[in-house]
C-alpha cells in the first residue's frame, strides 16, 4: 500500500527538523511530504535542506485546515492508497503512526482519527478546548451514529476512497474538522479511532489564541450546517 505523510507546517524552523527527523528513524515504509502553509521563516528552507518535498502556499491560509485540500490533490495525483496528516510542531509521534494506518491497510475504515481520550495518557490540550473538542465529538458522534471522541485531533489517516473523494469530487475548500469528517461520512467512509499519545510543543506556541475561543465554534457550526445541506448531493452522487 502506498502511503504518504503529509507534514502541515506554518513557521515551524524551531521543530520542524526534529519532527522530520523523528518521521525518518521510525518510518514504516511511508513517503513525507510538506505542506508549508505560507511560512514567512525557514520552515521550507530546512526541508528541502533535509531532501523532503515541500508544497508551499504562496499566502498564509489563516489556520491549518487550509492545507486539507492541498495535502488531499498531493495524494490523490500521486496515485497514494492511505494518506495521515501528522503536525508539524512535534506534537504528534511517529511512533504512533503504525497504529493509526492499520485499520485503513487492513481495509477496516476510511477515516482513522487518533485519539486522545481513549487511552487518556499524554497531552490532552487545555481545559477550555477539550470543552470545545467533546461539545463538538457530541455533535458529530450523533449525526454519524457512531462514537466519536476527539473529532478536533489532527493526527488522521484516510484512505484511498477519501483521498479520491476530496482529490476528484468535493471542489471546496474545508473549514473545520467536524466538516471534514461529516462530508467524509456522507461520501461513504467508514470512521474509526484509534487511541494514540500527543505531547506538548517543544518550541513556541499554539498560533491560535483566545479570539479563535470564540472564531472556532462558530466556524464549526456554520460548516456542520453547510456539510448538513449537502448530504443529499454527495449521496446523490455516490450512487
Ligand atoms: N495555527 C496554524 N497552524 C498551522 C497553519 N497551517 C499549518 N499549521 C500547522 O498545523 C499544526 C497545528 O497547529 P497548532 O498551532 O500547533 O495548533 P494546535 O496544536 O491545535 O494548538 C502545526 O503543525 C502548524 O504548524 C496555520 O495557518 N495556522
Ligand atoms: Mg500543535
């Protein structure tokens, strides 16, 4: 099964090596690419220093979920089966991608989100966004029917079915997790979590401060709603 990894990074020169350098010792068979989100520091430069491909935004998208449909083009055109995101920051472990890729190669789901709160050990975000993230895993859990419990988690892997889905069907772009989830389920991918570890940023911080407390809900039920209103049409078109 080919599969790729896709780096989102956005002023990252402080972690950005050691993130690919930990990609690099545990890599299972997997290939990386960058998804440099119009970083004004070093963050392009030192990767392709270490040799490993970068797609570079020519402007900042204004949060990460803008590097979805370049990472999702990436792969779909690259021919890739299974597909992760994995933060550019170090927050995600390399060590845990072979269990975040087993159920999309065992062809068990299309959607693997790695959780945080099913194993309940390592960094599990502040107080305030794990109200945000099990508000929202509520949400989510009941139009799916099925549980989900970290929808927000960016350490995910998808299949080809969904590669395919944002690559050559859905044309717009992706505004918040929940959204992507959704239109993924309505396209027919089977979801499933895993549990996984995350650990705290080594160097700087979170670029989304206390407005995006007031911004990301209201994003994320504005794109539940837009996601709601074309459920139809995306299983219109499966059929
Ligand atoms: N904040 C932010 N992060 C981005 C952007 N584009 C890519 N990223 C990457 O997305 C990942 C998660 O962002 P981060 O700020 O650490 O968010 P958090 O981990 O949810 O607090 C990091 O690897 C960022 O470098 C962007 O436009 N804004
Ligand atoms: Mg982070």
């Amino acid at each position: 099964m080919k599969t790729l990894v896709s780096v989102i990074a956005y002023n990252e020169e402080s972690n950005i090596r050691a993130t690919l350098e930990d990609l690099r010792t545990h890599n299972c068979g997997f290939d990386i690419v960058v998804i440099d989100n119009g970083s004004r520091d070093a963050t392009a430069a030192i990767c392709r220093d270490l040799g490993v491909p970068v797609v570079s935004h020519c402007i900042n998208t204004g949060g990460s979920m803008g590097t979805v449909t370049s990472y999702f083009n990436y792969a779909y055109h690259h021919a890739y089966d299974c597909l992760c995101q994995f933060d550019g920051d170090g927050q995600h472990l390399a060590t845990e991608l072979p269990s975040i890729i087993a159920p999309v190669q065992r062809g068990e789901a299309d959607y693997v989100i790695g959780s945080r709160f099913l194993a309940k050990e390592g960094f599990r975000s502040t107080a305030l966004r794990r109200i945000g993230i099990s508000s929202f895993s509520w949400i989510v859990s009941s139009i799916v029917g099925q549980k989900v419990t970290d929808v927000t988690s960016g350490f995910r892997a998808y299949s080809r079915k969904v590669i395919e889905f944002f690559g050559a069907y859905y044309r717009y772009e992706v505004h918040d997790t929940s959204q992507l989830l959704l239109l993924s389920h309505f396209g027919g991918a089977r979801i499933a979590e895993v549990p996984i570890r995350m650990r705290e940023r080594a160097h700087g911080k979170s670029e989304y401060g206390l407005r995006d407390a007031f911004v990301f809900p209201l994003k994320g039920i504005l794109s539940i709603t837009g996601a709601l209103l074309q459920r139809q049409q995306i299983q219109d078109g499966r059929r």
